[in-house]
C-alpha cells in the first residue's frame, strides 16, 4: 500500500473573512494540513525555521512584504514549492 503524505498548505491572507473562506474551501475538499498566516514575514519565518509546505495560497496586496517578495524568498529556501498568488478587491 501506497503511504501519501497530507500535502501541507499555507495561506497568507491579511482578511480574516477571506482566511476562513480559504481554510473552509480547503477543508471541505478535505485537505487538513492547513497553516494560516497574517502577514508575508510570518510566512517565511516560518519556511526559513524549517516549515516547508506542499502549497502556499497568498494575497498579493499584504501589508509590509507584498506577495511577490513572500515568492522570492519561499523559492530560496524551497524551489519545489507551488505557490498561488490571487487578488481581491471588496465591491
């Protein structure tokens, strides 16, 4: 039998409703292993501190470190990583 390790996700996102509609998404198409972050700078304290996850679903528009800068630092600790980028704008 085939062992298949719980991918691990990261989801940088400054709007809480928007963290739990993620994690909710996430959760009901039975992923698990779910991180949430505030802010790029926890996100790649905790990739530098050796918390490499499968995926990393962010925000572009943060404050402080903006998505493509989260990017650029993940792919130097892990170049294997995916990592999703989406933008949202309240109406």
């Amino acid at each position: 039998m085939i062992n298949f390790k719980e991918p691990l996700i990261f989801i940088v996102e400054d709007e809480p409703a928007m963290q739990v509609l993620i994690e909710k998404t996430l959760k009901a198409n039975h992923f698990k292993h779910i991180q949430k972050f505030n802010n790029g700078e926890d996100c790649v304290k905790a990739i530098e501190n050796g918390e490499l996850p499968d995926i990393v679903l962010q925000d572009f528009d943060l404050p402080g470190m903006n998505g493509l800068e989260v990017m650029i630092k993940a792919k130097n600790c892990t170049p294997k990583q995916s990592l999703s980028f989406y933008r949202g704008r309240p109406t």
